[in-house]
C-alpha cells in the first residue's frame, strides 16, 4: 500500500548566487505524496522553496514541470532566491497556465516582484494572464518567535525572522506538507530562531555558505557544527554552498546537496 504521506523533495539548484561549483541558485522542488483515498485522485501539486535566477532551466534538467508549480515560498529577495520569479511567471503566459500561481514571501514581495518584471520585461507586470499570481506575505514574527501560520496551496508555512539584510525581512521557513515538516534557513547569520524553525522537523535545508571563515549575514559549516545539539530536526542537508565549502563537502557533519539531488522524506 502506498503511503499518503511523504514528500519528494528534488534540489533543482543547489548553489550559491556565483555559480560556485557550476551550480544553479537556490530551487527545491516539493512533491507531496498523492493521497491514498480516493482512488484516483490527483496528486496535490508541488511547491518551491525558493526560485533563484536559474531556476527555470535547472527545473527542466531535473524533469520537473514549471508549469505545475503552485506556489513558491520565497526565503528573501535576492536575485539568487527570487530572480527566476519573472521567467516562471512568463513562462506560464506562454504556455496558457491558467491555474493560479501563489508567491509567498515576506512584506515587500508584491512590489519588488512588479519591479523585477518590469526591470526584465517592460510592460510585463500589467499585462492580462489568463491566471492570477497571487502574493501572500508571510508575517515573521517577533524575536524568538514565528508568525501566525499561513496556509498556502495546502501548505502550512510558519516563518521566522532571519538575520540577513536585503532590502526587505529575510525568513528562516518551517512548511508542513504531505504530513512533513521541512525547514529552510534560506541566507542567514546565525539565530536561534533556526533551532526554533528546525524543532522536530523531518528535514532541515540550512545554509553552509563557507567553511569556518567569518562572513557577515550567512552561516558556515562551523555554526552547524557547534550548534548541532541544537538543531533537533531528523536530517539535515546543506546547500548554498561557495567553492570554499565545496572544497570541505567530505569534511561536513551533515549531508551535502548537489543539483538534482533527490529526497524521499
Ligand atoms: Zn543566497
Ligand atoms: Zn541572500
């Protein structure tokens, strides 16, 4: 019998924003499993977590529809997490979608998406579609503690404040889906609010931009590893990773991510 829970969770790109490694930014494609009853019926639809400037075509490599895709939870709005935003959201113009698209992200995400499109696409953020794209913006709460949770595209998404200027709140992500919990550092510092996102979860995606050199706003393998009794979450993969991190992959205490690196959680 198969089971109705579970999440195939597909790591489209696994880089950093500078194409360390060859590697294309940060897209993670979530297949909740179908339901078991009725029989029949539909799977629900995927999930990104994050759609980084390449992600279109790192989708098509790994076989996965754009097309599909429901929403996308957007960590923070640089251009290596939310820069693939206007393709996909051209691309689906192109193709006739008429199935809402949901971006969820934090405050500002409406307006710096209408200024991306018309940055790359002049014109394109008031053209008709035949579908809505829908913006939700995640609420992340206070210090220490997440927002109220949303539910979008059946996803509940709980977010909570990162440490990572750019321009806008950056979120540290905790969705629920297909009976799973996954957790997402997106770019941050170090916080304690990732301990809270990861409490438990099935899977934590963290950060490991370097090895142990100190750079502001992100975290190092070496954050991880000290603060691993911390994190309380039953796999941990790292991504986002330099060529200095690259370097250390054999080195790490968690598992390593690579484009096209698929999970069954
Ligand atoms: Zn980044
Ligand atoms: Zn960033």
């Amino acid at each position: 019998m198969p089971s109705q829970c579970g999440v195939t969770v597909t790591f489209a790109g696994s880089g950093d924003a500078f194409g360390s490694g060859g590697r294309f930014q940060a897209c993670v494609h979530l297949q909740p499993a179908g339901p078991a009853v009725p029989a029949g019926s539909a799977a629900p639809a995927p999930v990104l977590l994050d759609c980084g400037a390449t992600s279109l075509p790192a989708l098509r490599r790994c076989g996965l529809d754009p097309g599909g895709i429901a929403a996308v939870f957007v960590s923070h709005l640089h251009g290596d997490h939310f820069g693939g935003l206007p393709f996909l959201i051209l691309d689906a113009q192109f193709a006739g979608r008429t199935a809402p698209l949901v971006v969820a992200g934090p405050a500002g995400t409406g307006q710096r998406l209408t200024e991306a499109l018309e940055c790359m696409f002049p014109g394109s953020s008031r053209v008709r579609r035949r579908f809505a794209v829908e913006v939700t913006e995640l609420d992340p709460g206070g210090p220490g503690l997440p927002g109220g949770p949303a539910v979008v595209a059946e996803v509940q998404a709980q977010a909570f404040q990162a440490s990572h200027p750019s321009g806008a709140p950056a979120l540290i992500l905790r969705l629920t889906l297909g009976g799973r919990v996954i957790a997402y550092t997106g770019d941050t510092a170090w916080t304690p609010a990732i301990a809270a996102a990861a409490a438990g979860a099935d899977l934590l995606i963290a950060e490991a931009y370097y090895w142990d050199k100190a750079v502001p706003h992100h975290l190092r393998h070496a954050d991880l590893a000290a603060r691993r009794e911390e994190l309380t979450a039953r796999r941990t993969v790292l991504t986002h990773m330099s060529a200095d991190m690259l370097g250390h992959q054999e080195q790490a205490c968690h598992e390593t991510a690579y484009d096209g690196l698929v999970l069954r959680v």
